[in-house]
C-alpha cells in the first residue's frame, strides 16, 4: 500500500495542473455564461509573451511574469469582452461556444503572426531554484516534487481559496452570476452590467494566462495544441464540478490526477492499457461523467425571462421563395456546377486540380455537418472522428479482402454509421454544451486510443489505398476523380435535401426550434435526434473512405486530426449550416484559400527581387510579408468567420442567398407588374401585424370585465 | 359521464424551496370538460407539466385509461392521447401554419421516416391535406395556412397551437391559459372553438384559465388552486361561489 499512497501522491501535482484550468473555465462560465474552449488559446498568448520576453529578450523574471500574466492576459479578456462577448450576452450557448472555437482557431494563429511562428522549445518556468527535493522532501521516498510543481500547487491553491472567498463573500460574485442570469433584469435592479461583465472577462483571462505561464514549462515545447488538449482533460473536471462549483471542481481536477497516476503505477507498462488508456484517462472519464452524471441530463439550458424582448430571427430563404424561384435557383446551381467543372478539367494543372478534388471531398464531409448540427441542432466536434473511420474502414477492407474500392468505401461509411448509433445513443440525451462535449471527449478518445491500434488504423505506416477503376474509366486520373467526386457530392446533396425538405427534417426542426412543443405531439426527439446523428456518421464516413481513396492512404494525421475537424465545424456554421451550397463552398475554400493565398504573399518578395533598386523601406516592409503566413490569416479568417455567427446564426451564405433571392422576386415582379400581365403576387405580402412578444406570466386576477362572482 | 379518463393521484412536486404542487388530485372523465383556476404561481402550469410528462412529480401516480404514466416520456404520453398548448407560445420556427398542422399529422399516424424521405418523396397526400383543412376550417385559420407562423399575432399563433394540438386527434386535451393576450374579440371566438370541439368531438378538456366568465361558460367542473394545494373542487357555479375561492383567488375581501 506504501506505492499506492506514493502513486496517489505522485499525481497531486498533474491534478492540480488540471484542477487550475478547470477552476478558470468554470470562473469564465459562471462569469459570463461562455463555455469558453479558446481558455486554452487565451493562456497559450500570455505563455508566448512570457516565452518571448523572458528567453529572447531576457527580461527579468518578475517583470516578464507581470507583463505576460497581469497586462497581456486582462487585455486579451477585456479586447474579446469589448468587439466581442459583450454583444453576446443575450445570445444562446450555442453561439457562445462557436464564438469560442472561432477564437480557439484564430488566437493562436494571431500569436504566430505577431511573434513569428518559430518552435519555442523549452519554456522558460516561473520560478527560479529547479529542484528542491534536495532540501524540501526526504530523500529516503520515491516522490520528488520540484519547484515547478509546488508552484503549481500553490496558486491553485491560492486561486481556488480567493475565488472561494470572492463568490462567497463579496457582492462582486453576486452581481457577476446576476449579469450572466440576465444581463437586463441586473440592468433593472441597478447593477451596471458592462463594468462586471468586463471584470469577470479580464478576471478569468487573468486566470488563463497564470495558468499558460505556469504550465507552458510541462511540455518540451510551447505549442497551443498540447495546451488546448490539456484543457481538454481539464473539462472532465469542470463537468464533475457541474460547470459552477469551484471547491468541486477542484476536487474533482485533483482526483483526476490521482487516478492517473495510480493508474499508471498499479498497470503493466507495456500493456494496451497502459499506453492507451492512462493518455486517454481523462477523456474517458469526461465523456462517462457526461453521461452518467446526476443532474447533468435535466439541465435545461437557463433562459433569460427577458430575452424574448429580442426581435425574432428572420424566416429562411425557403419559406418566402416561391416556387419558380427554386427551381430557378437549382437550374442556376446545375449550370454553375457544369461550368466550373469543364473549367477545372480544361484549365487547372495537377496541384489546382488536387486541391479542388480535396474541398469538394470535404464538402461531403461537410453535409454530415448539415445534418447533425445544421437540422439536429446538435453541435458535434467529432465529424472528424467519423470520416477517419470511414477512411480506416475502406483502407482495411481493401486490405484485408481485396475487393472493390467502391464496395470497401460503402461498407466504410456503414461501420461509421454504426459507431455513429452506438455513440448517439446515449449522447443524444444531453443538451447543447453537454453534447459537444461528449463528441470532442470521443474525438479526443479515438485519437488516443483506437487511432495507434493496428487493427484500426494500420499502426504507424498509413494503410494504402488505391483508386478504383470503373469500367473503362481509370480514376487514377485526377481529371476522371474529380467528375467521380463531384457525383458523389451531387447524390449526398439530393440525399441531404430530400431528408431536409422531408419529413425527417421537419421533425428535427420543430425540435430544435421548440422541444416541448414536438414533444407534445408525439415526435420522439431521441429517436429523431439519433436517426439524425447515424446519418452524418455514415456520410462523414462516406467522405472519408473517398478522401482516403483520393490521397492514396488513410492517414489520420494529415486527414483527420481532432483540431482540424474542429476547424470544419467553424468554417461550416459561419457559412450556413443548413445548406449543401455553404458544404460544398466551405470545403473548396479549406483548400483553395490558404493556396490562394500563399500565392499572393510571394509577390511582394518576387518584385523586390526583381527591383532591386526599390526605396529600401519598400524593400524590407514588402520583403518581410512571407508566404508562410498564408496557413495563419486562413485560420484566422476561420476563426473569425465563425465568431459572425452570432450575428448570422443562418450563416453568410444564407444570408446572402437571402438577400439575392428579395432582390430578384422584387424585381421579377415589379417587371410583371408593369407589364400587368403576370398572375397575381405569388409572394404572401408583408404581415401587417408584427410578433407580438409574449406576455411573461399571465393577469394574475380575473380579467376586468369578470366582475366579482357570486 | 363516462368512465375516467386521468387520474391523477396526490400529485407532488417541489422546486428546491418552493412546494409547487402539494398532493394534488386531479379526475378527468371522458369527454368532460374542467377547469383549473388559481392564483399566479398557484402551480397551475406546474401540474400539466407533472400530467403531460415535462416534469416528474416528486410523488404521486397519474393513469390514462388505467394506465401509470409514469414511465412516459411526453412524447410516449401524446401518442396516447394527450396533447396540450402552452402559457408562453411554443411554436415551430420556419414553418407555415399548414406545416405545424402536417408535422403534427405526421406525428399521429407516423408517417415518413428516412426511408419514405428518401425514395417516395414527402409531399403531403389528399388525405392529409384534407385533415388539416377540417383543423383549420374549425380554428378559423384557413386563410392563414400558407403564412409562416412566427409572423402572426399572439392570438392567431394561439389558434396554431390549438389546431396543431387537435391534429393529434387526442383524447384528452390540456390548454394552458388560451386566452391570455388576446382580445375580449379574439377570447370570444376562443370560447366558441372549444365549445365545438368539446360537444362535436367529445374531447376531454382540462382548462386553466384567468377568465372567470370563459370558464363559468364551458367548464363543468373547476378545481381550485393556491400555494399548491387544492382549495377547492366541485361543480363550477358552487366552487366560483366558495368564500375560501373568493378570498383567496378573486380577490373578494369585502
Ligand atoms: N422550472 C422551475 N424551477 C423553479 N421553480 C419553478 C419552476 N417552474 C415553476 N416554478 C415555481 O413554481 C411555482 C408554480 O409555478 P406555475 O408556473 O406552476 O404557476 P401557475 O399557477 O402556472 O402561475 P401563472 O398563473 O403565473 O401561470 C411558482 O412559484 C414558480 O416560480
Ligand atoms: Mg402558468
């Protein structure tokens, strides 16, 4: 029992590593009413600044410290409360968490550009003497604590105990809960919502860029992803302490690391356990918190009681279009498709050519997006996950049995669909956050856990797979692939469009616009929902099989990384996530506008090689511009594209398509009408009476005219 | 009267502090049509949510011809037979008045799906059609079939909840406060709506409402709540005329 007490020991440190991410997430939810994935993001700018400052510019510690924890870390929270969530405190969580993945994608990219984009290995740490088992800890135990763990405990100690006494004693902690409850009713009652919601978000970046500083030093070199994985394994301990108890979310981090680390002592070493599971702990436990959590499955999502005084969303496109502008827009679609493909096939040269394949492949993944978050209404983070199978799935059938690419890529999509149902099954119960983070939770767990195994993935050598032959048609040419993949978006789309103009899609859309209403007339919303969520998996893995087939290998890392999945979800929903045009779009633009891009920023380095007698200050302004940034503003316009959603929860294109579609109805029949032919209005006029909000609780007394009984 | 139809027996719920609902009984008979008065936050609401499934009582058993609920989702309970309106307006978002009243179709005799979706296409039939028109003529809503719901008056969107309920066919018809937002106009044609439905189709009603003339003129029976506790129940005439009702709902001190 002595090594168990010692293993236990042992993992106080990692625990309270995730303890002090935990405790920031749940200050930020409890602040602002933001699930806010960028906490990790946020954290690894003041570690980038703290990296900088101290190792390149040699600072000395404490002013370094105070610049990257106390200046940098409060700005960023008051920059992102001032252009950004301070507009958002009326909108819905879900905005609020694909604001925060918009910025999970753009922050670090904005590091980059702003500190340059080399590797930072081995982070500077936050205190001076290394080890101190030397003079602090008896030598005759295995532990050893040094100084960057004790560290580490003590401010999550000390944050812990501070936020503790704020929230129980202070009348900051009251009025910062009243503002996320409801920003008008605190306005009501005189508390000056804008100052608290600006303290709470400078309050808990504070808290991100502590945490970034001091953690930056457990990897081997500063990255934002190991910190936003961190953060990951963090959640688990948030979702035990319910998302608002700060002591219990401490416990919880604590009891984290522990099991960890006893784990890691009681397991064989080389066992699939002990290199698959202890990595993947914390996400397991995540994801079974979620699950079997009392209290988490009931929660309704708070809602403001004067939120309805906000003017309701505008009807989509569909419902004011009429009839011949439907078929009018699809005929339009059907000829943009032809042109652009004859374009492609006569114009582009292989690497144009590879990227249009590429997006367009995406784009099917993309429709898996369409139907589990765009008409689900549920924000799931593992599409990735679902096409990696597809793709493993096809590269080991192909292997194992040497039959059709084709067959191999259907049978691909149907085991995804499959673990999409077993994974759907229980996530579906669980409500907006909660279901996106199960879905990362099971991202994170397959990557961890089932992507090294070599009946899954193949092991370390990616699984080859080649390109089918269709009769006489050999799609190893990329000109015969390109036409194959865009018949196959063309059969996903009219499969998206039948379920969404269907019944299936009806149903899902009185559920995700009012649950207790379709409830009350008897559609089964798990039932819809996991229907739903079966068929993104099947089609995510439909486009995975086929992106494993154009590459020539199923390779998770390159294809399907978690982050990159991540990415797609911002990209889509800014775009429009109810519509196949916004998928297809999207997914050309993943690929052709970073290439777009870096073809742009060489110019200015070309023409100052070829001017060399251009003003020098020209020179270097133009010559510092690199064609390596173009990865960066990409993701940063990503990032930013999903941050509109708020404004547009219907999506850019949808919004646009909107627009266009009243330009020409008006249009068309203002023609008709000067001609005085045309049949009459076909488009219902402008209601005359407007919404009415409903009344927040009924008279209370008898109407006036009751009279007294009797 | 015929035989029962709900019975809900020493209903209890709380809310951390708040005793919304403290043993409640509640008897609905087939075709009946009652009604639940009581001040605001009598738990009035809180009681259609324990019987059509939102809520889970804390205590408490609620049968439908004989048969616990209490394992039933609110969907399951719908599919029985049960359809309700709500106090603050649940309506479909991007849906037109004849799309609530088709989904709700569709719900009842389960038609469609992923299969039918995709190989027999989703138009609405003759005969569905023809249903919701009935709906609609009844409600007075046909004019508006085509218009999106969202961009109606609180009183029409009313009118769309109430018809997409009938959709349903139920047995058992719960209405929460269908009046309230509306005209002295718009709550006269209410009253006339549910009269009809009542009489020509034998639904069972259980009706809340504020409007004391609207209930002494279709409930036949009134069960009486404040604080969560039931006052009083009875014949409507003899429970409107109660003093405890009086002092304790209609604001009667004299
Ligand atoms: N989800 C809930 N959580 C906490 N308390 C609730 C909840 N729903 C209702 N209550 C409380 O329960 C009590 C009963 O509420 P209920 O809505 O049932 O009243 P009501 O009789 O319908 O009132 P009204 O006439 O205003 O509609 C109230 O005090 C209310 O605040
Ligand atoms: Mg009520």
């Amino acid at each position: 029992m002595e090594t168990l007490l010692e293993n236990a020991v042992r993992g106080i440190p990692t625990g309270c590593v995730f303890a002090l991410l935990a405790v920031g997430l749940v200050l930020t939810y409890k602040t602002s009413g933001v699930f806010n994935l960028a906490f990790g993001a946020q954290a690894y700018a003041s570690a980038a600044v703290f990296y900088v400052v101290r190792k390149d510019h040699e600072w000395p510690l404490l002013w370094a410290a105070l610049l990257a924890v106390v200046v940098v870390g409060p700005a960023i929270g008051l920059l992102l409360e001032r252009v950004l969530f301070r507009y958002l405190r009326t909108a819905g969580s879900m905005a609020k968490l694909v604001t925060s993945l918009g910025l999970l994608i753009a922050i670090p990219e904005v590091v980059k550009l702003v500190l340059g984009d080399e590797s930072r290995k081995n982070p500077p740490p936050l205190w001076y003497v290394m080890r101190t088992d030397e003079w602090l800890w008896p030598r005759n135990t295995s532990i050893v604590l040094d100084a960057g763990q004790i560290a580490t405990i003590a401010a999550t100690v000390t944050v812990v105990v501070a936020l503790v006494l704020l929230f129980r004693f202070s009348s900051l902690g009251l009025r910062m809960r009243a503002v996320v409850e409801s920003p008008r009713m605190a306005e009501l009652n005189g508390v000056d919502s804008e100052r608290v919601s600006m303290t709470s978000w400078m309050l808990s970046s504070l808290l991100a860029g502590l945490a970034g500083v001091l953690l930056a030093p457990l990897f081997a070199s500063l990255n934002p992803l190991d910190l936003f994985t961190l953060l990951v394994a963090a959640l688990a301990a948030t979702v035990f302490g319910g998302l608002t108890s700060i002591p219990l979310t401490f416990a919880g981090g604590l009891l984290l690391g522990v099991l960890q680390a006893v784990l890691a002592g009681s397991l064989p070493t080389d066992s699939i356990l002990a290199t698959g599971l202890r990595p993947a702990l914390p996400f397991l436990v995540l994801f079974l918190l979620l699950l079997f959590r009392p209290g988490l499955r009931s929660t309704r999502e708070v809602t403001d009681p004067l939120a309805t005084v906000e003017a309701p969303p505008p009807a989509p496109v569909a419902l004011v279009r009429p009839h011949w502008m439907t078929v009018g827009t699809r005929a339009f679609g059907a000829v943009v498709v032809a042109l652009g493909l004859a374009a492609c096939w006569f114009l582009l040269d292989g690497y144009w050519l590879g990227l249009v394949i590429s997006g367009i492949i995406l784009g099917i993944i993309m429709m898996s997006l369409i139907v589990v978050v765009g008409m689900g209404g549920m924000l799931s983070l593992c599409q990735a996950a679902l096409a990696a199978i597809g793709a493993f799935g096809t590269a080991q059938l192909v292997a194992a049995t040497g039959m059709s690419v084709l067959g191999a890529i259907v049978i691909g999509a149907v085991i995804a669909a499959g673990v999409g149902a077993l994974l759907a099954v229980p996530v579906v119960r669980l409500d907006g956050v909660y279901l996106a983070l199960a879905t990362l939770a099971f991202a994170l767990m397959f990557e961890s856990i089932f992507v090294p195994l070599s009946w899954v993935s193949g092991g370390a050598v990616p699984l080859s797979v080649p390109r089918p032959l269709i009769g006489p048609i050999d799609l190893a040419d990329d000109r015969w692939f390109l036409l194959f993949a865009v018949l196959c978006a063309a059969a996903v789309s009219a499969v998206v469009i039948r379920l969404r103009e269907g019944t299936t899609g009806r149903f899902l859309q009185a559920l995700q616009t009012s649950d207790v209403a379709a409830a009350s007339i008897g559609i089964s919303g798990r039932r819809s929902r996991v229907v739903a969520f079966t068929v993104a998996a099947a089609i995510a893995g439909f486009g995975g099989g086929l992106m494993a087939t154009y590459v020539g290998q199923a390779n998770y890392q390159s294809s399907f990384p978690y982050l990159i999945g991540l990415v797609w979800v911002a990209l889509l929903v800014s775009a429009g996530a109810r519509s196949v045009q916004a998928a297809v779009l999207s997914g050309l633009f993943f690929f052709l506008f970073p290439a777009i891009l870096t073809r742009l920023f060489t110019f200015p380095g070309n023409w100052v090689e070829s001017n060399p007698d251009a003003p020098s200050w020209v020179a270097s302004a133009l010559g510092a511009i690199q064609p390596n940034w173009a990865q960066s503003v990409a993701f940063i316009l990503f990032g930013i594209g999903a941050i509109t959603y708020a404004k547009h929860p219907e999506g850019s294109i949808e919004a646009q398509t909107a627009t266009s579609v009243g330009a020409i109805v008006r249009w068309v029949e203002r023609r008709r009408g000067d001609a005085g032919t045309g049949p009459s209005d076909p488009v219902p006029p402008p209601s005359p009476e407007v919404t009415d909000a409903p009344p927040l609780a009924g008279t209370g007394r008898p109407t006036a005219d009751s009279g007294s009984p009797g | 009267m015929s035989g029962p139809l709900l019975e809900a027996e020493a209903v209890s719920k709380r809310f951390s502090g708040i005793v919304a609902l403290s043993d409640v009984s509640l008897h609905v008979a087939d075709g009946e049509f009652v009604a639940v008065i009581g001040p605001n936050g009598a738990g009035k609401s809180t009681l259609f949510n324990c019987l059509s499934g939102v809520l889970r009582p804390d205590r408490g058993t609620v049968t439908f011809r004989g048969r616990s609920l209490e394992r039933l989702r609110p969907s399951a309970r719908a599919r029985l037979g049960i359809a309700r309106t709500f106090q603050r307006i649940e309506l479909f978002g991007g849906m037109t008045v004849l799309d609530h009243l088709l989904v709700a179709d569709r719900a009842r005799t389960r038609r469609g799906g992923l299969w039918s979706d995709l190989f027999r296409g989703s138009r609405p039939t003759s005969e569905e059609l023809e249903r919701c028109g009935i709906v609609l003529e009844l409600v007075g809503l046909t004019e508006w079939a085509d218009r999106p719901a969202e961009s109606l008056s609180l009183g029409k969107g009313r009118l769309v909840e109430l018809a997409r309920a009938l959709m349903c066919d139920p047995a058992l018809l719960f209405l929460d406060e269908p009046s309230s937002g509306l005209d002295r106009h718009e709550t006269a044609e209410m009253s006339a709506t549910l009269e009809t439905v009542s009489r020509q189709h034998g639904t069972a009603i259980v009706l809340i409402e504020h409007d004391v003339p609207m209930v002494r003129r279709l409930a036949e029976r009134t069960y009486v709540l404040d604080y969560g506790q039931l006052i009083a129940d009875g014949p409507t005439e003899d429970v409107l005329g109660d003093e405890r009702v009086r002092v304790a709902y209609l604001g009667d001190n004299s």
